[in-house]
C-alpha cells in the first residue's frame, strides 16, 4: 500500500509539472513587416533580442513585408496576427469591409511620410506652382492618390498637373533626369535613396509634406487581428508593453538600435539605415502630440478630420469610426511613453 501511494503522489506531481509546463507555453504571434528590413526596424528586432518579447509570454515570429497597406490584407487573410502597416489602409479596408479589419494599437508614424520633392534649383517653390508640370508616382502610390485631396484643399487645380507613373525604384532617378518637375514620394524611402545616390536630400531638394498642407494624417502604426483583441488580450498588452520599451531605448541611441537590425541584414548599410531611422524618429515619431500624450496614442478629434478626408478621397461607403480603427487600451501609462531623442 504504501509503494502504491508513493507511485500515486509521484504521478500526481508529473502531472501537476506537466500542467505547469503547458500553463507556461508562450503564445505565439506571426508578425509581418511593412517592407524588406529596414534601420526604421529597428525597435523591433531590439524588443525580440533583448527578450522583452519573452518576459512577457510571446514567441514572435517576424517576417518581411511588400507595403504598408498588405499588413492588413496579410492579417484580415489570418495568415499573420499583428503587424506594422498603414493606418489609413485600415480605415480604407473599414469603409468597404466594416467589421473585418485588423486594429491599430500603437501609433508610430503621428505625422504621415507623405511628401512631394522637387528639386532646390527648379522653379517650383510653392503648390500653386505645380500646375501645368509633371508629377511622378508609382502607380497606386499613396502619395500621388492622396494628391487630390492635398490640391482640393490647397486650391490647387489638380487637373493641370501631368501624372507621371513609373516603377518605385526608378521615381528618384526620374526626378533627377528631370524626367518629371515633382515626385509623390514615401519620405522615408526617398530620403533614404537620395543619400545613397551621393545627395544631400535636405539641401539639394524642396519638400513639400501632406501635413503642413492639410492633409493631416497618422499612418504606420502595431496593428493586430480581431481575433487578437477578443481571445489573447493579455497577449496584445504584452506585445505592446515590449514594443513601446523598445522604441523609447532605440529612439535614446538610434544608432545601437540599428547596429541590432545589422545581425538580422548584413548586407544593410549601417550608415544609410542610421540616417534613415533617425529622419524618421525626428520627422515622423516625434511631435507637439507626442510630447502631450506620449506615442503609441492619437488625437481622437484629428483622426475624425482623417477619416472624413479618406471617405470623401476614396469615396467610402461606411466610413469606420475611431473606436473601430484603434484601440488605446492595451496602451502602457503615458509616463511610459514618452518618447525622448538622443543625441543625433
């Protein structure tokens, strides 16, 4: 008797080991990128290598993306469960497909990196120049379709500008042949871009950005399936509590940051994806609304006005309410989130 209580409270042990065990299983959350790695990465690979991912129960896997608006496609499809990808792709997919769409929870891009550039010695200097010249933009890019809207509200007459299309890798080169007078640009890509061709975008271009022309938009932002929300809340709060503590190290020393992302792509230049995340961070990431209410949030009454410039530039049929694109509550408390730059 004894030899079987012994046998019954060493089994009972087993099992309550194994119970454990599967209790401590992480959850486990495919994550796709935007694009192909990038320095803007950077707090990313730094949340998984750091373990931050880990001490809060996740095994993410991440993988490389094809654009800011296939995020969502790539994660209403089921095929991933969070993502970085565009905001206003998000309210697009909402305004024809409500109920369907991921959402956001942690804003990244306050201010959009939508831009037009020409080039510093041309004689286009302000909007109204614009008219009767050639603008270049892939096709579908959202800056040259968002260009509508930045005319009308500008008093610019859209229908005087020539639409240029061309392949994205092609859209500086274009501009610099004089091929075209202006480019709709993603202003982190081209800025990118023109260092790597031997330029000085700042000095060398004129920029024209969306939001200083009222077209006043968020854009790349965490964003996870509704799945998510309604069955691994703990899982999203997680994901966003190690991405924030990320972002705020990487945006401390950029260049660490990226010296990280160096060991996910070799064959990344480490000067130029310094340079690109630390525009990004002081250009895009940073802003009087983030020094207010800290990142990772938004202006609820700005992303109305956001809302209603896409319903009337996409022509929405069910134009999606702040609630139903994002989501603040898995949000750390603002102390934690405010974002500080180093020394750049």
């Amino acid at each position: 008797m004894p030899f079987l209580r012994v046998c019954f409270v060493a089994l009972l042990a087993m099992c309550c080991a194994m119970s454990g065990a599967t209790a401590q299983e992480p959850t486990k959350i495919k994550f796709t990128l935007d694009w192909k790695y990038q320095g803007l990465h950077a707090y990313i690979f730094w949340a998984k290598d750091k373990g931050y991912f880990a001490k809060e129960g996740l095994d993410v896997t991440i993988d490389q993306g094809t654009g800011s608006a296939a995020t969502v496609a790539r994660i209403v499809s089921g095929t991933y469960d969070a993502g970085f990808g565009d905001m206003n792709a998000i309210i697009q997919f909402a305004g024809t497909k409500p109920g369907q769409q991921p959402v956001m929870v942690y804003m990244i891009y306050n201010t959009p990196p939508f831009a037009l550039i020409t080039k510093a010695s041309g004689p286009i200097k302000t909007l109204k120049d614009m008219e009767g010249k050639k603008m270049g933009t892939p096709a579908g890019g959202a800056a040259g379709v968002l260009f509508a809207a930045l005319a009308k509200t500008n008093g610019i007459d859209a229908s005087k500008v020539s639409v240029v299309n061309m392949a994205p890798n092609l859209q500086e080169q274009m501009l610099i042949k004089d091929d075209v007078d202006f480019s709709a640009i993603f202003t982190v890509t081209s800025y990118a871009n023109l260092i790597g061709m031997k330029l000085d975008p700042l000095k060398d271009f004129r920029w024209f950005y969306f939001s200083d022309y009222g077209v006043d938009l968020y854009s790349n932002g965490i964003m996870v399936s509704k799945a998510m929300i309604t069955e691994k809340p703990k899982a999203v709060a997680g994901l966003v509590r190690a991405l924030n503590k990320a972002m705020i190290e990487v945006a401390a020393n950029p260049a660490a940051g990226v010296k990280e992302m160096m060991k996910v792509e070799p064959l990344m230049n480490e000067d130029i994806e310094t340079k690109r995340l630390i525009f990004a961070l002081k250009t895009h990431f940073v802003s009087n609304e983030t020094d207010a209410n800290g990142i990772g949030d938004v202006s609820d009454a700005r992303m109305e006005k956001a809302i209603k410039l896409l319903t009337e530039t996409y022509k929405l049929p069910t134009p999606p309410a702040v609630k139903d694109v994002f989501d603040r509550s898995f949000l750390p408390a603002k102390t934690e989130r405010m974002l500080k730059l180093g020394t750049m």
